[in-house]
C-alpha cells in the first residue's frame, strides 16, 4: 500500500469572522477538512484582520464572531489535536510579512487581481475602498507562507490569490538569491457551491437564504420547506425539472445513496412524485448531519473559556511557526537583525 | 521661571535609512533634535521598514544604512540617555498599528495626498507604485501614534502627513467612543532647507551636491571651493549677489556672528569682496562644526558593536511603548485578545 500522497503537505485554510458559518460551508469546505486533519498538516485561520478590511466600523462584530467561527469548527469535527486553530490578528508576525510583501507587490497589479475587482465591485466600494481591503492580497500571502502552506483549498474564484501569492514568494526568493519561501498550490474543491434555498446564487447568510450550522430541527424544517423547486411543477403528476431545482442539488451533496436519488430524479421527471416526498427525503439527511453537529456545538458553546483556550493554544503554536519564517525572510533578505549580543549577524 | 513648554511633550522623528546623513539633515533637523533631547521625550526612529518601501530591490542597501545613520546622530550628539534610538522593522506592534490603520483609510485619500503623489511623482514611479509606498502614511500615523507622540518635527511638504495622521486617529477615536490615541502637532522647521552645492534645489546625496556629516577636511574645502556664488561677480571689485548666493546661504546657517555677515553681505554687494574671502570664512566654520562630528563619528564607527548594543536597548524600549500602544487601541476597538487564561477580556 503505497503512502498517502498528501501526507508531507501542509494546507492553510480559514474564514474571515465575520458571522457564523452555515450549511453552504460544511458542504464546500468545513467537511473536506475534517478529513484533510487526518491526511496532512492543517492550519485553520480565524481571519479576523482579514474581516477588518470591510468592517472597520464594526469591529466588536468580527472580534465577537472569533468565538462563533471556532464553535462552528469544533462542532464539525475539527480536533484541535489534529488540526491548528489560530487567530489572525493575534499572530504578528503576520502583519510583519504583510508589511514586507506590500513593498513586492504595485498597486497596479493589486488593482487588476481578478478576485479583488469582483469583491471591489460586490462591496460597492469603487474609490472609497479601504486601503486594507485593496492590500489583503499581500496579506494572504503572508498568511499562505508565514506557515509555509503547500496546499490552499480554494474556490476557482480564489486562484488569482495563489497566483499573487506566488509572484510575491518568486520575488522575494529571486532577491534572496534563495529559495526562502516555498510556492503554493491551489486545492480545488471537487465540488460547485451551494446555492441558497432560493436558488439564487449561492447560499449567503446576508442573503437569508442559507441554514446556519447551528439551526434547531424546526428551522431546518422550515428552510427545506420554503426551498426553491419547480416552479412549473404545480401537480403531483405534472414533470418536472431536476436542473435548477434545489431540493435535488442538497440531496446530491448530502444524500450518500447516489443510485436512489437517480431513480428520483427520473421519476420526478416522468411526473408523478411530489415536492413533499423529495424534501421529505432531504430534510432527513439535513437532521442526520446537523443535529450531531447542533449538538456538539452546544456543548462547547456551554463552555467558552474551552474554546477560547483552544484558541490560545493553537495561536501559540502558530506565533512560533510565522516568527521564525518572518525571521527566515528577514535574514535572507539581510535585513537588520538585533540579536541578543547586540551585534546584527547580517 | 516658567517651566519649558515643551517639557511634557513627546517628540517623534527619524530617517529613512538609505544612505549617510549630510550637512543639509544637520541644518534642518539634527541640530534642532540635540537640543529638543534635553527639553522633551524624544525617539529617533531608523526608518528602514519606509526606506524599503521603494528600495525592496536592495534591502542589504537599507540594513546597511541603520548603522550609517546611527553614526550620524551620535556623531552629532545624539545622546542615547536622553533621546531613545530605535530600528522601526524591529518593532512588530507597529505593522500590526499600520496593517489595522489601513482599514480606517481610503485609496483613494492616500492616492489625493499631496506628498504622496509629489513623491510618486518625483520617483517616477507612475503605475508601477509599490503598494507599500502608497500605504506608508498609514505606516507613518503608526509611527507617530505607537509612541503617542505629541510634536513631530516636519517640513512643510509633510504636513500632509500630520493631517493624514490625525484623520486616522480620530476614526479609530470614534469607533473606540474614546480618546485612545491622541492627535499630534507639526513642529515646523525655522528655517528653510539648505539648498545644494551647487544652488539647484534642495542638498540630496543622490543630486552629488551635498556635504557628508564624515566629510574629511579635505572634502570639506573641495565642496566649499566649489560653491555657486553669483556667476555674474567676476572680478572683486564688482558687485555681487547674496541672494541666490549658496554661501552666504550657508554662511547664515552655520556662523553665529549675524552683524559680521551682514557687513560682509553690505561689502559684497557693493563690490570689493571677493569669493575668496567669503568661501574661507564658510570654510573654516564648517571645519570648525563638522571637525568634532567627523571625529566622533570615527570613534563610534570603530566600535560597531557599541553602537549595536545602543539600537538594541533603544529598540527593546520602543518595543514595550508599541506594543502597549498596539495593545490599548485592540482593546478600545474591542478586537479578539487572548489573555493569559484563555478568556478573551472583552
């Protein structure tokens, strides 16, 4: 049996802060980490400084949802045995990179990075973008290689991030005239996103149309039941339409028995099964997965100094692991360097 | 007597470390810095994060230049048991203050700045501006704000830089809903900038027209020799101009007897004082001025280690007031902190 080919790979992936995580992030990344813990060296970055660059004005809510990101962790799965949880503004280190990066990077390449133009334009921000905003970039390439991740989950609209990040990284080594800093790879998740209960676009809690990880069984209940279908589908016996229809895309990304939803698909084709039988399928499989995972996030939101101590620990280890890089680069590039003798080594 | 009105002021200022500092820095701010040190709370900050801002392809340049600069100021008696001398890369609460102060700032205000866009300008650098460039006034409020500084010495062109400061300062101040971070004043320059040997702008190592603090006696007459005077005083007897006239510009900045001059000034134009007389005058004060820098700044310089060891005490201090500061305004903004218990205190 030949070793796991991600065994050596480290991955660093996270979530700005900036509410609680819902079911179209279990299904695009929470659940492909909790099986990443067992395969590879995983850093899970509570992107709280990230979160800031569009919510100066409102940080008690990013520092508020530090708490409830981590909760929607643990309840998941996530083993702070196996995988690293740190918080972002809480490393340093971090910043410092950040600030070295800014000087490798022009603002006109920041301007054209593809990712930032479509947040840019989302946000409405147009020449009032905040200055931190623009710069984020930089600093997901401070936090990719500050814990030297080989390995970034990413969706396609993310791979601009990991381009940038390594012309940074080729920059930075080429002045080094040493390979200080590894290049990054982008992990494609497999499958689309989530789209919302509505079917527009995908599942957004700004949207309300998305079913928070922590719903008690009645929202569960009742967000399955207001779920966009068919809207041509008005009989039981009428045909009716797969694509588009979201009942049928949750059952393909929560229902493990693929060859029974075929055969309900081409009923439902054919006509003659109702709405009410497929969301009552689904709403099963969605008790199924969240109420563990309800549950286990109750018992570690009963007990928050836990949690905040997982944090504490985790971002302990992470201060050690983005120190010594940003020491790494900062000799490499032969910066000035105060030692313990007083006697700079460069 | 009234006690100094500067007594409880805190006083920030520095330099970009790119190169050694010449007669015109003296002129300008050294010389007010010596006797601010025994009239105030002063740091000196060696500006090396700002000089690789758009020196990031010669690092080893900006490093080496720490201890050039450092030279400098004691050389001119900059005393380290009064003023605190301290490497800015070396102090990682103020990336962390700089990467949280761009969220509170525009693009588009850092791109209106009118230093900023001079200094592009100046540089060049057009669409190809470093983001770190663009981004240094915030760097620079962090600076100014991470010691709480209350005065900081600037040329006019800075202002911008206080006001920019400031905006910053009372955002944050806002959100806070309370006074963490107090505003700061400029302290003007008296007099003007020195202009070059050779009477075009400003005195710039990079124009060749400047005098190096290390100027060796011979170097020193070389330079004076080669003064711009008044291109239309041609023979002795004619007469000639003081204004425009590079040294009686100098002869204003470095020679205390104002009457004496004056009548030299009064002979000048008449006609009947020749270059000659005048240029040895300058000389022999400029030997008389920069003899003892030169020789101190030799005795240092034969002891690097010294001169290490005062950066590392001075950078190990700033360190503990920046981080302080980073810390207060964290809090006030009420953003994730881990405490040593684990549980977040806000």
């Amino acid at each position: 049996m030949s070793a796991d080919p991600l065994i050596h790979e480290t991955v660093l992936t996270g979530d700005r802060t900036t509410g609680p995580l819902h079911l179209g992030h279990y299904a695009g990344s929470l659940a492909a980490r909790v099986r990443l813990q067992d395969r590879c060296r995983q850093f899970l970055l509570l992107a709280d400084a990230q979160a800031l660059t569009d919510n100066a004005d409102d940080p008690a809510k990013v520092s508020r949802n530090v708490l409830e990101v981590a909760l929607d962790y643990l309840a998941v799965g996530i083993d702070p045995a196996k995988s690293v949880i740190c918080v972002q503004s809480c490393l340093p280190a971090l910043a410092d990179l950040t600030m070295l990066f800014l000087n490798f990077v022009t603002v006109a390449r920041l301007e054209r990075n593809p990712t930032v133009k479509e947040e840019i334009r989302l946000r409405g921000f147009e020449r009032d973008v905040p200055a931190g905003f623009l710069c984020y970039p930089a600093a997901q390439a401070a936090d990719i290689t500050g814990f030297k991740a080989s390995l970034v989950p990413v969706g396609d609209d993310q791979l601009p991030m990991i381009e940038q990040t390594n012309e940074i990284v080729r920059r930075i080594n080429r002045i080094a005239d040493a390979p200080v800093l590894p290049e990054c790879r982008a992990l494609t998740a497999p499958v689309g996103r989530l789209p919302g209960l509505d079917g527009k676009g995908k599942m957004s809690k700004s949207q309300g149309n998305a079913i928070a990880l922590s719903a008690t069984a009645d929202e569960i209940r009742a967000a399955v039941n207001a779920m966009f279908t068919d809207p041509g589908h008005l009989k039981v016996a009428d045909p009716g339409r797969v694509e588009g229809n979201v009942v049928f895309t949750y059952l393909d990304a929560f229902d493990p028995d693929k060859a029974e939803i075929q055969a309900l698909k081409d009923h439902y084709r054919r006509g003659g099964l109702g709405d009410r039988v497929i969301k009552a399928r689904l709403e099963d499989r969605l008790q199924a997965l969240l109420g563990p995972i309800r549950a286990r996030r109750s018992l570690f939101a009963a007990d928050p100094g836990q949690v905040h101590d997982i944090l504490r620990r985790g971002t302990a280890i992470a201060d050690v692991l983005t120190r010594q890089t940003c020491a790494e680069v900062r000799r490499a590039l032969g910066l000035y360097h105060l030692n313990g003798a007083g006697v700079p080594s460069v």
